[in-house]
C-alpha cells in the first residue's frame, strides 16, 4: 500500500494524469480526482488541464524543458558591486550603450 507522501510526489501526479488523459477522461473528472485525494494541496485545473496537452506533443513529463539562450537573469551581485562601486567613485561618469 502506498503512503500519503508518495501519492503526492509530483511525479506520481503527473504519471496518473497522463495515465487518465491516455484513457480519454476529462481534465474536469481527472481535476475532481485529484482535488477529492489532495484537497487544498492539489494543483489548479489550468494546471492539470495544460499536463495532456503537453504529454500529447510527445513530452515525457510536465515539468519546464531548458531553454537555450540568455539566462533568466544575467545580473550577478558581482557585478552590481561592481557598477555601483564604479557610479560611486565618479559620479560624473558618463555611460553611454552602442547598439
């Protein structure tokens, strides 16, 4: 018998809407399961709605792929130092950005 924290691991989440999406259940009957298992903790129905859709286009899991490029934030505290350091010691200094 599986205990409470395992029926509630995302990934368990995840393999049972993929497994009741496959069987062509509803989002609305899957989303009622889940909130009649999980209560409050359960995620909302534009959550669970989303997870078929993406499992159609051939993803194996929910979760976000990586996406290539620049990073979500490309400013360290480094380099904030670094700037404020700079504005601090000429506060004269002009900057100017050539695109």
């Amino acid at each position: 018998m599986r205990t409470v924290k395992e029926i509630k691991s995302k990934k368990n989440l995840e393999l049972g809407i993929k497994y009741l999406s496959l069987k062509k259940i509803s989002t609305k009957d899957i989303q009622n399961d889940v909130v009649e298992i999980l209560g409050d903790s359960a995620p909302p129905y534009c959550t669970i709605a989303n997870w078929p859709k993406e499992f159609k286009l051939s993803r194996t899991c929910a979760e976000e792929e990586h996406c290539e490029g620049r990073p979500t934030t490309s400013l360290t505290e480094d380099e904030l130092k670094k700037g404020v350091d700079f504005i601090l010691a000429d506060s004269r200094v002009t900057i100017s950005h050539n695109i």
